[in-house]
C-alpha cells in the first residue's frame, strides 16, 4: 500500500507570490542546455519563510517573502509553467504543497499538480560574508548611474570586459564608466571613506539590476553593495542578487579623455536631441546614420541626406574658438543626449576626426566622449 509523503508546505498571497516571480525569474535563460537553470528553487525554512531562487551561474537572484504558514522543505519547478500558473490565479491566498515530488497548487475553485525537480540538482551559491565594509548606495542614484552609463558598453559577446561596466570606487567618490568603441560614458557621484576597489560587472546585468530597483518597494530607500574579487551581491530589501564579476583589466579611460580642446560650444541639451531626431528621420535610412554639424559663429547647422530627401536643422550656440565642420552617428549622439538631464551642455570638439567631448556647464558629474564619422566636402 502506498503511502504519499508530504514533503513542503506554504501559503502565501498571489500578488506577493507573483511580484517575487517577477523579480526571480530575470535570473532564468531559455538559452541554457541544463533544465535545472530553467526552474526556480522553492525553499521553505524552519522559521517560516519563503525563499525563491534562479540562476543562470553568472547572476543568482533570491528574494525572501513572508508566508501565512509552513512546513520546512524545498523543490525546484519549471519557471515559465509555475509563472504562468501563479500569474493567472486570482487574488487570494495561494496553497502550495510538494507530495512526493509533484507540486500541488490551489487557490479558491483552482487546482494544479506539476512534476518538480530535485533540489539537490540547483546550484548552490557561496556568498560573501557581510561585513561592515560594505558600500551603501541611495536607490534612485544608483539606478540614474546605470542609466547614464550601460547603454555605451558593447553588446558584442566576444568583447569581453567592455561589455561591462566599471565600478571605479575611490577614497571620495565612486565612478562608473562604460565604452563600446564609438562612445564613452562616465558618471560619478560623491561618496565617503570608501575603500578604493575596481570591479567589473556586466551591463546586461546590471540593467537588470535597474529593472529590481523599479520594482522594490517604495520603503527600500537604500542598496547595500558587497564585493570581493570574483563576486559582487547586491541587497535591496528581501532581494540579493549575487554576480559574476567579469574577469580582465579595463580599458585605461583617462588616458582616452582628450586633455586640450580648441573649440567649446555651450548649447542647450533639449534643442540639440530635437533636431537631430529630426535629421536622423533620414539619415538613418543612409549609411552609418550619419549626420553633419557645421559650427559656425552663433549657429549649428545639423544636415543630413539619403535617397529619400535632405534635412537641415539650425540650432542657437555660443561657440569658442574656431568653426567645424564634423560627422556623427545620430544614434550615439542621441543616445548621449538622453542619458543626460541638465538643459545645458559643453560640447568640446578638436578636430573633425578627434573626439567630442560633452560635459556638464559646472561641476564633473558626467563626461561622454563620442567618436565622429569622417565626412567628405561633396
């Protein structure tokens, strides 16, 4: 005769049940050949408390969340099917029980069973001990960093450590810089009695940190960062996210920032996007999306063409030193452009085919550095 063996049990609302998901599942890949990267570990502890894991072994997410009831015990389920069952359950408290090794689900008239997988199989995780060095940043700063920087990291694979963004932390302050190539992004923001440390972390990944931190609670205000030498963990709130950092030495960036420019041009931010949104309507139908400024006296004149028609745009300036004439790549100008909040800006230029460099009128919170296209006279 047999007997069927209660191995875990939870209750737990279905909206607290599927913000968790929502939050977990950016650690699970389609892309993985190993079905136990597919799931999400349910861990249920002695205290009474839900856990919920994924990893895809170079980012690990877990969130904590509180439950109505328990018994101690874990299983793996299949991330997409488990999300979807819980997405589509109504608003009531949600009945969670592993039998043997199938995954029983109810909720009001609603009743499901699902095969599980073993926990034994997941991988398990080493995390850094927390210690009193650990970096403490304000949610929203830490979300405006990356947004100022990830966009300018490569997306080519096979690029290696600037696919990433570097975390530059000195004694007063901490930078994040991020370069594909074509444009550089940096962004610093002032900090206190930090310990000076580089590390290196995935753009992809730390968007997806960006996308956490829209979704944590109002009430977590702050971010606890640790690192050591192969890993860093994110805290915000009941969620840890643990990563991979990647392995390589970065690109020395001061020495790419130019250090003498003959020509500065004050300009304002929002003028500048608009027009060249409107150049770009063609030229990103010609080759590179190329669009031409010819700086001259009190104007910049913004053309473009393609098979299609011509564009020109006049936007206001106050220029310093000599007219030019130079190329860009509407796309990484924009992209620039957008990442910035101030109404005016520095635009500081050399030559046609040397750098831009955009910083802010006052301070050094930011500077981006963009690569122009050479340009012909026909």
């Amino acid at each position: 005769m047999a007997f069927w063996r209660l191995k875990m049990r939870f209750e737990c609302n279905q909206q607290l049940l599927t913000k968790a998901l929502n939050i977990v599942s950016k650690a699970v890949t389609s892309r993985t050949t190993i079905p136990i990267l597919k799931g999400i570990l349910l861990e249920v502890s002695e205290d009474g408390k839900l856990k919920m894991s994924a990893s895809d072994l170079d980012i690990t997410i877990e969130e904590t969340v509180e439950i109505e009831a328990g018994v101690s015990g874990s299983i793996v389920v299949q991330s997409k099917l488990f999300g979807d069952i819980i997405r589509k359950l109504p608003n009531a408290t949600v009945s969670i029980e592993l039998i043997d090794t199938n995954v029983v689900i109810k909720c009001m008239n609603s009743e499901f069973s699902i095969i599980g997988l073993s926990a034994d199989e997941f991988p398990s995780i080493k995390n850094i001990e927390e210690n009193p060095d650990y970096i403490t940043f304000d949610k929203a700063i830490l979300k405006e960093m990356i947004r100022k920087t990830s966009f300018a990291a490569s997306v080519d694979e096979s690029k290696g450590v600037i696919t990433g963004i570097l975390i530059e932390l000195l004694n007063d302050e901490i930078n994040m810089v991020a370069i594909d190539g074509y444009r550089m992004a940096i962004t610093r923001e002032a900090m206190v009695n930090l310990e000076e440390k580089n590390v290196i972390i995935s753009a992809k990944i730390m968007n997806e940190i960006s996308k956490i931190l829209s979704e944590a609670s109002e009430e977590e205000e702050n971010v606890k960062l640790l690192l050591n030498d192969k890993k860093a963990i994110f805290i915000i709130g009941n969620v840890k996210v643990v990563l991979r950092l990647l392995d390589g030495e970065f690109i020395k960036y001061k020495d790419v920032l130019p250090k003498d420019n003959k020509i500065k041009v004050k300009v304002s931010r929002s003028d500048l996007m608009e027009s060249i949104e409107r150049a770009s309507l063609l030229s990103k139908e010609g080759k590179n999306n190329l669009i031409k400024f010819a700086i001259k006296d009190t104007i910049v004149t913004i053309t473009s063409k393609s098979e299609e028609g011509n564009v020109r745009e006049e936007v206001l300036i106050n220029k310093e030193g000599d007219d030019l004439d130079i190329g860009f790549n509407a796309k990484y100008v924009l992209d620039v452009l957008k990442s910035i909040d101030d109404e005016e800006i520095y635009m500081l230029f050399n030559t046609s085919i040397t750098p831009c460099l955009v910083e802010p009128i006052s301070g050094d919170s930011f500077e981006y550095l963009i690569l122009p296209v050479r340009i012909t006279n026909n």
